[in-house]
C-alpha cells in the first residue's frame, strides 16, 4: 500500500487525476492533547464537560479532497449519513461539493436539513416502506432497491407519482465473510441485496421488464474486509453489468462505502488512490461518460477526524496489582467495542486536567464506561501511564464515525458537547451543545398528541 505522501495517476492521459495525500494518517496524541489545552485555556470546555467530543474540520475538508481527486470528476461521491449525522458537519460535506446517502427518513431529513440537493441524495435501505418509497420517489431521490419485491414495489409506484427517481437493485455478489462476521453482509443469505448466484436470471427479467430499473449496486461491508475481497465483489458485479449493458440503459454503478478505516498503527488501509486506479484496470466500462459512478464512503471519511476526551471519575486499585478508572462515556457510544471488543478496536491516551500529555513507566489497566451493566467498558488490561490519576482525560483517538452515532439512551445520560475545530485548534465552533436534561425528559415523555 502507498505512504501518505504517495501519488497514484488515474485515468487517462490527457486527464490525468492525481490524488496527493498530505495529511497524516491519524491525529496523533500530541496533537490532540495540544488541542484539548488550547480548548481548555480558550474556555471552550465548560465545568460540567466530562466527555467531550472533538472533530477536526480541516481533515474532513482534506480527506473528501483526497478522494474527490482520486476518481473521475462525474463521480457522484455520497457520505454515509449513519457514520456521522451531525447537521453541522454533514453541512462541511455538502460544501465539499459531495452528496449523501441515508438509509431512514430520518436520515433524509438530516440531509436535507444539511442543505443536500435531492439529486445528490442516496436512498438505501434493506426495509423501505411503500410510504417511504412514495416519498423518495415524489422527490426524484436516487433509490437502490434491496430486493427483488421492492423492485415490484416500486413499479407499483413509478409511473403514478410521475416520478424521476434513478432505481437500482442492490446485488450480493456473496463473497463471503471479512474478519468482522457483524458487518459482513456479502455471505449467503444476507439480509443485503439479492443473490447474484440465485437471481441472474430474474435481474436480466428485471432490466427487462422495469424501463426506470437504471444501476447496480453493492457494498459487501467495510471494517475487516480487504482490499482484495473488495475489488473481487466489485469484479463479480462489473460483470453483470456488462452483460447487461447489451440489453439495458445501465446508468449508474454505485459501490457503495467499504474501505476500512485506520485504527492501530499496524493497519495498513487501502487509499482511495489505490482503489481508483485497480477499478479502472479491472472494471475500466465504470469510468465510461454515460456511466455514473457513486461511492458512499463513511468510516474511511470521518473515523481519523474525530476524538473523545472523558474526565476520570475514579480510579480503583485491586489485589493483583491492577487497577479500574471509571470514565463519563462507554457502550453508550463506543457500542460495538464493548459488545464486541475482539472485533473493534480504539487506541486510548492520558492527558492531565491541563491538557499535558501523560507519559512514562506504564500499569495494567481496565476502563470502566458509566453504565448499570456489566459489560461497560472501553477496554480492558490495557497498558496506560502509571501516573495517570482522578481529574485526568482518557484521549480516545479514531472515533469520529460509527461511535457517537450510534448513541444508546441506556441510563439516559446527556449527549455530550461536539466541538468542531480547525488546523491544530486555532479555531472552535460548538457543532452541537451538551444536551440538556429537559431534552431528555422531553425524548422520554408522551410530548404533543397526534
């Protein structure tokens, strides 16, 4: 795989698209603790800030740039609303010129409260409703169908509401199974898509039958799959596609997100350079004019962005020498490596109440999240600095997707404060406040009557 520093020339020669990468993989843990000081002296964090959240502007401005040059300028890029749905940074998104891709009616209406034009919006979901699918095909949003039913579905649709919505069908090219079996869903009988072993021949019936049928789509998971199985789903399906094309108006291909994002140093990612440049070897008809290529990446976009920082309530010493440290956040937001911690992973640093860096001889120990189970922590017999102490932060570094957007109301603990930033802090803007307790009385009560 290429350094960061690294140039891969994609396309043609006469239009070449270099994409440069020339940010660091990761915000180190200097970097984020010099940040957090220079939030603290700025009085950005307030007294009742246990756990804050940090998001870094600039990186995400660097990073869509990053990929954006990497594929062909008709490349419809789409962020994956579920990885990140703050209004305030799907806003940044938008601007970079890129679309969204959202999978409820919630999510639709965050992006259109972000400002994304309908046509730039990505509709996929394994269980629309006949009301949801009214609604994204009164507004011409793109739809990727998950089924073969929905496809029938939506015929039922189209032609009465009048619509101009571009339809797809999600196939599984059933690849099998990454690292990660929670999130890989290119296996036999996946809830994702429809069987391309099983259904060849219905979706040729389908392309057939259906005049609005106009994409294919795919996108076998992300975390634990590699490149390779990666590139071979997008093969199998490429595939189909020019078999199809002799038949039937295929205007788009969409490939949905999949490229892992950076959590130990040890991880070597796929950069998107990377993966643009063995697209057009291997599937070079994608890059055609009449072809729209969508992407939908979101933890490869806004993993490295993000950062939380949660004060350290209580530290409890044990017999063997080990001890406990109690913190403000845990499977409230970093759901997966508390239910799953073999399977996810988040790199944990100390800084002192000022923002200074821990350092030094380090001890075993175990962090400990809020909540009323068992199961609540960030990780266990992890080596920290022995020195670190109550009124400490835990750094915890990698988290700006999949983590506080899957935020549970367990214990119905207040939301905390996301702070947006840019270059190494020289500016701050609150993305979203801390939540307040009457907002959470408010989720929890009957509110207006129907």
């Amino acid at each position: 795989m290429t350094k960061a520093n690294s140039e891969v020339v994609v396309g043609g020669s006469d239009t070449p698209l270099v994409a440069r990468r020339a940010y660091p993989e990761r915000i180190s843990a200097s970097a984020m603790a010099a940040t957090f000081s220079r939030a603290i002296n700025e009085g950005v964090i307030k007294s009742h800030d246990d756990t804050v959240v940090f998001y870094n502007l600039s990186r995400l401005s660097d990073v869509i740039d990053s990929l954006r040059t990497a594929f062909p300028p008709t490349t419809l890029h789409t962020m994956a609303v579920k990885a990140n749905p703050l209004v305030e940074v799907l806003k940044q998104v938008r601007a970079a010129g890129h679309g969204a891709e959202v999978a409820s009616l919630g999510e639709l209406e965050l992006a259109l409260a972000a400002g994304f034009p309908v046509e730039a919006i990505v509709f996929d979901s394994p269980v629309k409703t006949r009301g949801e699918l009214e609604v994204a095909l009164k507004m011409g949003i793109r739809i990727n169908a998950n089924s073969l039913g929905e496809l029938a579905r939506i015929d039922g649709l189209y032609a009465t509401l009048g619509s101009r919505s571009q339809v797809g069908i999600r196939i599984n090219p059933e690849t099998g199974a990454g690292s990660i079996d929670s999130t890989s869903v290119a296996v036999q009988q996946s809830k994702f898509g429809v069987s391309l072993n099983e259904s060849r021949a219905a979706l040729a019936r389908a392309f057939s039958e259906y005049p609005w049928l106009s994409g294919l789509h795919l996108h076998i998971g992300s975390q634990g799959m590699s490149f390779e199985q990666l590139l071979e789903a997008v093969r199998m399906v490429y595939d189909l596609f020019i078999e199809l094309r002799e038949n039937a108006k295929i205007r788009f291909f969409d490939i949905g997100g999949g490229l892992p994002a950076k959590y130990r140093e040890s991880d070597v990612p796929t950069q998107f350079n990377e993966y643009a440049a063995a697209l057009l070897k291997h599937c070079p008809r994608l890059f055609d004019p009449d072809v729209t290529l969508v992407t939908e990446f979101g933890r490869s976009i806004h993993a490295s962005c993000g950062w939380v920082m949660s004060r350290v309530e209580y530290v409890i010493e044990h017999v063997d020498s080990t001890a406990t440290l109690f913190i403000h956040v845990g499977a409230d937001m970093f759901l997966r490596k508390a239910y799953r911690p073999d399977d996810w992973h988040h790199d944990i640093s100390v800084c002192d109440s000022n923002g200074q860096l821990r350092t030094g001889s380090k001890r075993v120990f175990h962090v400990a999240g809020p909540l009323c189970f068992a199961g609540d922590f960030l990780d266990r017999n992890v080596y920290l600095p022995a020195n670190l102490g109550e009124g400490d932060f835990i750094i915890i570094h990698d988290s700006g997707a999949y983590t506080f957007s899957m935020w549970s109301m367990y214990n119905s603990r207040q939301f905390p404060a996301v702070i947006g930033y840019y270059g190494a802090g020289e500016s701050f803007s609150c993305l979203r406040p801390r939540q307040s307790l009457e907002q959470i009385v408010d989720f929890w009560s009957r509110g207006a009557e129907r």
